[in-house]
C-alpha cells in the first residue's frame, strides 16, 4: 500500500506501535549476526516451533536486531503488557523450555534476566513511553556498568523493533522526520538544520555534513543526475557498528538517505555495502523494496513532487573502496583505484555528475536532527564535536560490544566504567583507535577526551570508531606489523609512497620482531613512515604509518627490547623468547633448562643454572609470586607447573648436601679481572643484592649501604619467618657477601652520607632503598597510641623487639603486607582482624596467604573503611568504620569503593596500618636527580641510568611497591647498564653459560594433577614463627618436573 | 551442468562452468544498474560449484557487456572476493582482523596449516588461497568479519564459528572428514549396485 499523506502516514504509526505494544505478550530475539554466532538461531528456531504448541494465549516472536551488549549474547526479550520489557542474556537453547513456562504463567525467569527497561525514548514520538513497572529484584538497564554512560540515539530501536517490518519502524515514528521535510521544509532549510546540528561526517574525517550537502546542493550536473551514496563498506578490522545499524534498523538509513537527497537534489541513491556482511546487504534489500511499497520510495514520495529510488551495490574485498573516489570507480566498473581531488565528488563523482558520500551512521543521524532540532542535537556532546558515537569496544576487556556515548566522553570512561576493564590478568597497555588509520594511545593518555581535536592533537585518529583494547600480552612492535601487513595489501598499487613504501616499512618491523634489525633502522622507519604520509595519492596511504608513527612515539621501549635486548615481554614475536615462563620471569631464569638438568639428576648443574639468574634462588623459592606461571602451558590441561616450588628442592637440596659451596668458590674464581671500579648500591634489599651479585663478578668493587642492621631489605624485615626462615635468607645473602661485598650497616643516606658525598667517591651509585613508608591512612586519630605502621611491627618483630601488639588488634589493609602484619600479631597472641576496603577477590595479597589466615583464625571485614580512631588517654579504645558500597570501575580494573553512610564502631587497642607504601624521597632534594611528576625518578627504562650519569635506580624505588623477582630483575637490569657505563662495553653476557640438555617434548602430558607441597598443621602454627609450608619431597619433585612440556623446544631443535 | 574432468600437474583438476543461460540471467537482472560488473561477477561466481571464475566465464561476460577482458580481469584480480582457481570442497576463512589478532588468530591459521599438512609458507602480504592436495580444504583468510565481540572468529562453508580455539577447529575438520568418508562410502555403494543391476 502506498502511503500518500501525513494522515495515512500518522493512522499506519498508531497500527505500527500497536504491532510492538501489542495485548500479546512479546518475545524477541537478537538474531543478528553476533547473536547467531552465539547460538541465537537455534533458541529462535526452538521457540518458533515450541510457542504455538505448548502456549495457548498468542504470543508475538519477533527476530530483532542486537542491543549492543555483545558479551551477553544470546539476548531475548520478554514483554509482558503492563510491565517492564525485561532483558534475559546469555540464553542457550536448553534455557527454552524454561522460559516457554515462564511465559505461560505470564511470569519472568528472575534468574535469568540481566536488566529491565521500564521507559523508552523513541525521539521521533512527540513523547517517551512509559513501558511498565515492576520487577523489584531486577536492574534497570541504564543501572548496569554497561549501559550506564551510552546514549542511545543512533541505536535507539536495534534490539526492540523487527528491522525486517516497515511497520514497526513506522511505528516508532519512523519516516515522520521524511513527512515533516517534505510539508514544511525547503531543500535549503533541511541543510540550515543539519548546520544547527552541527553534524559532523561519522565515517573517520569528521567532515561538516552541511558543508558538504552544501557543495552538493550547488553543484551543477550535466545530465541532470545527481547522486547520493551511502558509504557502508566498514573495512576497518575491529569495526562493526555499521553491520549492526544495518542489520538492527535499515529504515534509519533510507529515511536519512531520502531526506537527504530531496535537501541536495539527488536523483538516485546507491548503498554500497561490503559483501562480507551478507545479512546487513539482505535486510537493507529487504527494507528497499518494502519503502517502495509503502510510497517511500519511487515516484511522488508522500503526495509531493519528489520522486527518489536506492539501488545496491555489493563490494568485494577491497579494504580501499571505503574511500570515496576509489568507491565510485568501482561501481563505474573500474578496479577500485582512488582519484585525485580536486575535482572532489561533489562537482564530478560518480560517471562524471555531482555525487555526494556519506558514512551510514551520518545518515542515521539525519531523521532524529529533523524531528528532535538541530538545537536539541547540538545540545548533546560538546560545542565542537555534536551528537553521539557508536564505537565498537572490543579486544582484552570485560565487556566487548558496541557503546554508543555523547562525543566528548573520555576514553577511560569507555575503558574502565563501560568496558570494565582489563579482561586478563594483566593490565591494559594501549589502546588502538581507528583501525589501520589508527593510533596507539598508551594507558597514561586514556584520560583524553573522545573527539576529533583532542584525538589528533595526541597522533590518533577517532576513525569510524573500532576500539581494540590491548594487554600487556599484546607486542606493540607486532601489532604496528599487523597493521602494515594489513595495508601494505590493501594498497590498491597506484601511487608509489603507499605501494613500494609500505612494503618497505613491513620489511623493516618485520626485521624487528626477528630480533635482527638494528637501532638506525627506527629512524630509517620513521623517515619513510611521515614519507607515505605526506605523499601519498589517498587516506588509505596517508593513514597507514599512523599505527607505526605512534607506536614508535609512545612505545619506544618495546622496539629497543626487541632490537638491544632481543627480548619480547609480551611473549608474541615468537624468534625473541624461549618459553612462556622464562619470558614472563623478571629474572628470566632458564626454567625448562633448569627442569631438564634436574630431570637428567643433574642437580650440581641444575642449582648453577638457577643460581646464575636468581642469587636467591632457596628465598625466592618461598615468597617469590610466581609470574611464570601466568603463561604458564600446562595451565590449560591440569595446572600450571610449580616451578617455585622446584627451584627451592633444588636449592634445599643442594645446601643440605653442601654442593653450593664449591660451585660459589667456582663464581669467584670465574669472576672477571677487577676493573678497578668503586660502586656504592644504597640498599641491601633484592634489588641491591641481584645488582651487587653481576657487578662483583663483572670484576667491580662494590660496598652496600644498608640503614638497617642487617642486610636483606623487605626479606628480613618485613616478611615473617614463617614465610622466610631467616638461616635460608642469611646462608643466601652470604653469597654475595663471599663474592666480596663490603657491608656498611647502620648506614642511612640522608646528612652525613650523602649522594653528593657518594658520587666523589665512587664511579656509580645504584639506589635501592625500596618503598618503606606506610601510606597514612588519613583520618582523625591517627596519632594516638596504639596506632602503629605495619612496616614498622613487622621491623620490630623481625628485630625481636616490642612491637607494641595489644590484644584486640584490627589491621587495614588488603595487599600482602597487611596479611603478613596480622599473621604476625597473631602469633603474638592478640585477636586479629583485618578490615579491607573492597570485596574479598579484589584483594591484593596472594591467594594462598588469604587461605591461611582464615584458617589460623583471623577475621576479615570487607567492605568497610576508617572514618575516626577513638581513643581515651590518648590510648586508642575503638575504630570507628564507614560502610562502603561500589562504585564504578576504576583504573585498576576493579570497583571503586564509595562511603555508604552508615558507620559503626569496633572496639580494639591496636590499628595497624598497612594500606600500601610510598617511597622516601627527602633525600634526593639538593642531589640534582630529577623528579617526575607524582614524586616518581625520571631513569631510563633500558640502563636504569638517572639525569646524572653515575646515579643508578631501581627496584621499588622506582616501580614502586613491587615482588621480590620483580626487585631482582631490576638489579640485574641495572647490573648491565652501569657495567656499560663504567667499562664502554657490554660483557655482561660472559656471566652466562650455556647449558647441555635432551631436547625433549613429552608426547603427551605426563604426570598429572599439580604437586602441592605439604604446610605445618595448624595446630603446630600459630603459637609459633615456624615455617609453614614445606620443601617438596624428592618424589613430587621428581614428577613435578615431569609435568614440564618443554615449550622452549623449537623445531629442529631434536636434532642439535 | 556439465563436469569436464582434466589431469593437470598432480591434481586431478575438476573444472566447472556456469552454464551459459544462467550466465544471461545474472547479466539481465543487473544490466545496467550501478556496480553492475561487480554484481554480475559475485553472482555467477556463486553460482559456480567451486566458487571460481574460469577464464571462458570472464571471456564470455565482458562480450556479453561489451567490456574488453583486459578491464574484466583488472578488476577480478583487484579484489580479493574473486577467485580465479576453484576452492577445495570446504572453504574455511580464518579472520584476521584486529580483534582477532589480539586474541591470537594468526596461532590458530598456523595451526590450521600445520594440521592439514599444508606444506607452504604463508606471506600475509599476498593473498592466502591455499587448497590442499585432496582438494578437501581450502584455507584463506579475511581482514575483518566485523564479528569482532565473538574472536576470534572463522568462517567455515558460510556459516560463522565464534570463540575459535586449537580444540574446536580440529573437531570441526575431523567432522568434515568422517561425512566425507560416509558420503564417499555411500557413492561407493551407490556405483556398485548400479554395476549390479
């Protein structure tokens, strides 16, 4: 039926709207193609078929596009009229029959539903719907994380209407934007409104759309042709907002296509849409021949003169036909090789006539500009950057989907609050926006705001708005190869910039990420990098180096650990690490190596193997956090492999057999003829001990400043002997001490030793003096007696003095210092509680340790933060504790913790604090080290070396409270770094040997389950600092080190 | 629809050619609509049994269009959706875009080449159209599904695979094998009771 006035058009709505709010209850299911992915087909299919048998009353299935919430697909909907559409997620086809019985009793699976929408805006209805309310126990939708920020203008009607009705989208006021231009507007006022709006183009430039249609409107053709084409060949991987606007609400697309030719004076309309999309191609054919039907097409649309009509196109896998003049070539069928502009579409386009591109989501804006204003669109987003986006938010995050928030939105905001965060156990590194025209934003610039300017303003582009979250799982030098990898193919080969330059810059990181490209080659790369920019022919050339010109900008460092130290962290360029393990180890011990020595029952060598990476190899087989098993192969079969727990039977071995000795005297007589340099390392603790183990074998003297009385740092001091037996921690320090290290105890930095002083008398100075300042928890009372530092109980306790432990102790804090402050104080026989301001897994302290002390008996609150510490007689008598309720997620991945009101108060006579530490820095004031902000030391990250040439630092100095290994490794590092500054040459691999063992890979996984070491029960523990957990036996050694799967075998390794 | 059996090289090439008529068909539905080279061309390339377009096909539309085969074939060989060698029996398209990428897509096209003995080098510059001896499998890939939520992602006879890992492709392709098996055996059969009658 064809709709020939507003009338008819107005009585179609009302049926329209009746079809979606109907007296049936309404089921829908997201069957686009992220749905059917998921398995949404198969639930609909099953409805379908079950629905009429087994429900009586009518019920109305309808297919819907998606809703956005990708990481909940499969998502259906139930609408009960009277109530709340409710939202279930994550529905599988044995969920049917469930929800079939739900449904006849006109009730709601609560355990399945993920959100409520009780109200909608559909902004071209002269009014908001109220829907219904009910359903205490469930969400509404704009509560969840999720949703709580977006904006639903764009894909205001993806997931509730069926895109394959007309009516429906009629319904909804669709084409009443078509009605009202056509009654009332002149082509010139359509045009004045989109000015108001000002529209910006959504398909990556950010082009005023006015101007444009402007151009358009005044250009001349000579056959009187003039076309409009709606550019839907999305190629950016990682982008797919415009399939789901497609395939969720084509109408949307035609209507603002429509509106604008009348306003420009097309013709004819063409959609070119990719053919990998081949349900967005069949849904907007759909729609084209359903507008004809009803009028909206053709001839004498609506009764008035205008006569319009919209043809497809399909593309065919050319990443270049998004750009606008290689589009056109290849509907005129051409290869789709780009033009030069002038002249630009808008005078000659397609076969020579006036045309005008616009990006699908530019059109969809287009209906709810009219109806809604210019104004009202002007009034979202900010002054330069109008209206809403649509991104898509994928790669390592929580919730990956497509987001549509108010342009001006920072980053962090889609990151952390919408997205959730990291998805992995590693943190967000980068984030990459654009696509392949993109730029890399590292993690301290994702406070920046989500618009055009701001975006270019720090060498990213905001693009057509795919979002790929990166982890430090992810190598940067890889992923600007990925990208080059990418265009160098898509070059269409027409200009030489982007055909021969791009190959040529893939050479170059390809010789990167092999480990075999040199430091020159960078700027070599970055030379033909702003070459291909400026020079080439179209946006596709003009864009490509922009991955690689930010990578090398903001992720330098990756690239020189690639090309200087032929290591990546990440562990993806595959030449460049051994194993998972020995990757993700800070202090890349060889574990397969070492496991494999052990295996052939050399255990002489298998010490030596550990010993020349881990100076504390028993020590750190107890405490260290085991960063090698984050990798760690075997996790995905039965466990990762306890590769702490072996290192330290190897060494406990070895030191009750008394085998270390020889191989110490061994180091000693190996260690490098001496050069004659003084260091002065400022600091006994990890890092200190690693850098001063290299440097006195590199042939340096070294002396060891420690403010304590004896060496050892946070391992003496602060970690418990029930963790650490002290005669482990002192037989190992005693290494570096037979090595030759001075010990000066007793010995602060600060006035009468000095950097100054230091410097005339040594050649270089390392400084590691940890972070031992407990951060103050910063509210009243705080100085009254009894409220003590947990650094300072745990350095009393390991001094065997009063630490000044009451009875009733409560400790606040959640890391592993916390735990190992309260374990402490219990076994000095108080009562122990431990309050943490978030939930239980957001904890900080390891697993393992938060077992233990719910075993031994101390009790945790969480959820609750110090308001006030009250006290009488200046003697602490009671904490008083705040509620906390979450809030939104915060950078580190984790809810933050908000003030809920309620308070109450906890009686005890100890509060130790134990919130984290900060580092001391009183005494590089008048030292000339520079500081950065935040109170942190500029050094370089490769040598460790600071603005002043023999100043040295590193450990949690400068990474800030840390682990053990972590420390270790930043003493190695820096054992290098001023190696090479004091001698000019780098030998610091003379310190390493190279090890013989079988190339051996089990065929298939040996040994079973994880060996877990026997603890002390708890009977014999807590009146006690014993050691709790026990050396491995010599028989789950023995098939611990069997589970090995020897990842560091590479083919054709078998045969050396 | 006729079947021209050709040795060539090791293979056993089975070539196959759109009858001319439903050629005509395909050209009279899009003659002289915008795009309309494109449009013919992915249909009768659909409309081929081993999703190719043989040079006869090519020859055949540009005198049909009037367009020289020069231009016909600049822009088949330009776009990476066209193919000018017939594909194995199963096309699986492992998706290489970004987000894909970050959850390790090339692992798994690695390990897809590895698992059907597929001896030559893959050179992601170029495109990657590798049909195994049996003519069973052919391997490609594709920039981007836009199925970015669901990575990484792969396409095996039209229809798309979420959530791909090592585990699932090998069950997948061994399923393939086992019905190929039975439909072989079933042929078999077939041919003997045929002889027999």
């Amino acid at each position: 039926m064809i709709v020939k006035n507003s009338k008819m058009l107005k009585s179609l709505q009302e049926v329209g709207f009746k079809k979606i709010f109907s007296e049936n209850v309404r089921v829908t299911v997201g069957v686009g193609t992220c749905g059917t992915g998921n398995g949404a087909d198969k639930v609909y299919e099953k409805l379908k078929k079950d629905i009429p048998t087994k429900i009586k009353a009518k019920v109305d299935l309808v297919p819907v596009g998606c809703f956005g919430c990708c990481f909940e697909e499969p998502i259906l909907s139930i609408h009960i009229p009277g109530n709340p559409i409710v939202l279930l997620n994550q529905v599988k086809y044995y969920n049917v029959d469930k929800i079939i019985d739900f449904v006849r009793h006109k009730e709601i699976p609560e355990d399945l539903a993920l959100c409520k929408i009780e109200e909608w805006d559909f902004l071209n209805l002269p009014e908001k719907i109220e829907i219904g309310k009910n359903y205490e126990n469930i969400k509404v939708w704009k509560e969840l994380p999720y949703f709580g920020r977006q904006e639903k203008i764009v894909l205001r009607h993806c997931g509730l209407i069926n895109p394959d009705d007309i009516e429906e989208y009629i319904g909804v006021g669709g084409y009443s934007a078509l009605d009202k231009v056509l009654n009332n507007f002149s082509p010139e006022q359509v045009i004045a409104e989109v000015e108001k709006a000002k529209l910006r183009g959504r398909g990556g430039a950010g082009f005023p759309t006015a101007l444009k249609w402007k151009f358009m409107r005044g250009a001349k053709s000579e056959d009187s042709h003039k076309y409009i084409i709606c550019n839907a060949d999305e190629g950016d991987p990682g982008a797919y907002m415009n399939r789901n606007e497609m395939e969720g609400d084509p109408h949307m697309v035609l209507e603002g296509m429509i509106i604008g030719a009348y306003a420009m004076g097309a013709t004819e309309g063409i959609i070119y849409c990719r053919a990998e999309y081949p349900l967005a191609v069949r849904r907007l054919r759909e729609a084209i021949l359903q507008a004809r039907e009803y009028g909206f097409l053709g001839k004498n649309i609506l009764g008035s003169k205008f006569s319009f009509d919209i043809d497809m196109v399909e593309g065919a896998g050319a990443f270049v036909c998004g750009e606008e003049t290689a589009l056109i070539a290849s509907i005129e069928n051409s290869a789709g090789r780009p033009r030069p502009r002038p002249p630009f579409p808008a005078n000659k386009g397609l076969w020579g006539q006036p045309t005008n591109i616009n990006n699908v989501e530019s059109w969809s804006n287009i209906p709810v500009i009219i109806n809604k204003g210019g104004e009202w669109f002007s009034s979202i987003g900010i002054p330069t950057c109008t209206g809403t986006k649509v991104f898509s938010l994928v790669g390592t995050v929580k919730n990956t989907g497509l987001v549509e928030i108010p342009l001006g939105t920072e980053l962090d905001k889609m990151i952390f609050n919408i997205g959730g965060g990291s998805s992995s156990v590693k943190d967000i590194k980068a984030v990459q926006l654009g696509g392949p025209s993109g730029g890399c934003i590292p993690k301290d610039l994702l406070s920046t705001p989500v618009d055009y300017e701001s975006l270019t303003g720090i060498g990213a582009i905001m693009g057509s708005g795919g979002v790929v979250v990166m982890d430090e799982f992810n190598c940067m030098c890889d992923i600007a190869r990925y990208f080059v990898t990418f265009t160098a193919s898509e070059s269409c080969g027409k200009c030489v910039p982007c055909r021969e330059g791009l190959p040529q810059a893939l050479k170059i990181l390809n010789s990167v990420c092999d480990g075999t490209a040199k430091l020159a080659d960078l700027d070599i790369l970055e030379e033909l990098s702003y070459m291909i920019k400026n020079c080439s022919l179209c946006a596709l050339g003009q864009t490509a180096p922009n991955p690689v010109l930010t990578t090398l900008k903001y992720f330098l460092n990756e690239y020189k650990e690639h090309i200087i130290e032929h290591r990546c962290s990440a562990g993806v360029c595959q030449k460049l690490f051994q194993s998972n393990c020995t990757n993700s180890c800070p202090l890349h011990i060889n574990i397969p190596g070492f496991i494999q020595l052990f295996k052939e029952d050399r255990l002489e060598e298998s010490f030596e193997c550990i010993l020349l990476d881990n100076c504390l190899p028993a020590s750190t087989g107890r405490i260290c956090r085991a960063h090698c098993n984050v990798k760690c192969r075997r996790t995905d079969i039965d466990g990762a492999v306890s590769t702490r727990e072996l290192h330290r039977y190897i060494a406990d071995t070895t030191y009750a057999k008394n085998k270390d000795e020889a191989i110490i005297k061994k180091l000693i007589i190996e260690k490098l003829p001496p050069t004659g340099k003084k260091v002065a390392i400022i600091g006994s603790g990890p890092a200190g001990l690693s850098a001063a183990f290299y440097l006195l074998r590199l042939g340096h003297k070294v002396d060891i400043y420690e403010k304590r009385a004896e060496a050892g740092g946070f391992l003496r001091y602060a970690i418990p002997p029930y963790r650490l037996p002290r005669d482990v921690l002192d037989r190992e320090i005693g290494f570096v001490e037979q090595l030759g290290a001075n010990f000066l105890f007793n010995s602060e930095i600060g006035d009468k030793i000095s950097i100054k002083s230091l410097k005339d008398e040594y050649d270089a100075i390392f400084i590691a003096i940890g972070a031992h300042l407990d951060l103050p928890l910063r509210c009243g009372g705080e100085d009254l007696e009894g409220v003590i530092s947990g650094i300072d109980v745990l350095e009393k306790i390991a001094k065997n003095e009063p630490a000044g432990i009451g009875r009733k102790v409560i400790v606040v804090g959640g890391g592993n210092s916390a735990i190992d402050a309260a374990r402490s104080a219990l076994r000095l026989g108080a009562q122990v509680t431990i309050a943490y301001r978030r939930h239980k897994w957001d904890m900080p302290a390891l697993i393992a340790e938060i077992e233990e002390a719910e075993q031994e008996g101390i009790n945790f609150m969480y959820m609750v933060s110090p308001e006030n510490i009250l006290g009488s007689n200046n003697h602490v008598k009671s904490i008083e504790l705040m509620k906390m309720k979450c809030g939104e997620c915060d950078w580190s991945g984790r809810l933050k913790s908000l003030p809920d009101g309620e308070t109450f108060k906890f009686p005890c006579d100890t509060v130790i604090k134990a919130i984290g530490e900060k580092v001391k820095m009183e005494f590089i004031k008048d030292s000339g080290i520079e500081i950065k902000q935040r109170d942190k030391i500029a050094i370089d990250p490769l040598s460790h070396q600071t603005n002043i040439p023999e100043v040295f630092a590193g450990g949690d100095f400068i990474i800030g409270p840390s682990t053990c290994a972590e420390a270790m490794g930043e003493g190695k590092n820096a054992a290098k770094g001023i190696n090479i500054f004091l001698t000019g040459k780098d030998n610091f691999n003379k310190l390493f040997k190279k090890f013989f063992y079988k190339a051996e890979v089990p065929e298939e996984p040996e040994s079973g389950n994880r060996n877990i070491p026997l603890e002390l029960p708890l009977e014999e523990r807590v009146q006690n600092f014993k050691e709790i957990v026990q050396t491995f036996s010599k028989g789950q050694a023995i098939t611990e080190a069997l589970r090995c799967l020897r990842c560091d075998v590479k083919k054709g390794d078998e045969k050396t | 629809m006729e079947a021209k059996i050709e040795k060539k090289n090791k293979f056993e090439l089975i070539e196959f050619e759109v009858e001319q008529g439903e050629v005509d068909k395909v050209i009279a539905k899009y003659r002289n609509k915008p795009g309309e080279l494109l449009l013919i061309l992915e249909e009768v390339q659909k409309l081929n049994r081993y999703h190719y377009l043989p040079m006869n096909t090519i020859q055949y539309i540009g005198e049909k269009l009037n367009i020289h085969t020069a231009k016909i074939f600049s822009v088949v060989t330009f776009f990476s959706f066209f193919n000018l060698i017939p594909e194995g029996e199963h096309c699986i398209t492992i998706c290489r875009g970004t987000a894909c990428h970050t959850k390790r897509s090339r692992f798994l096209l690695e390990f897809l080449i590895d698992y059907l003995n597929i001896e030559e080098e893959i050179n992601e510059n170029e495109k990657i159209f590798i049909t195994t001896p049996d003519r069973m499998f052919t391997v490609r890939t594709i920039a981007c599904f836009g199925q970015c939520a669901l990575s990484p992602v792969m396409e095996l006879d039209g229809e798309i695979h979420a959530h791909m890992n090592t585990e699932k492709l090998k069950n997948l392709i061994e399923k393939i094998r086992k019905e190929e098996k039975e439909k072989k055996k079933k042929k078999k059969e077939m041919n003997s009771n045929d002889r027999k009658e």
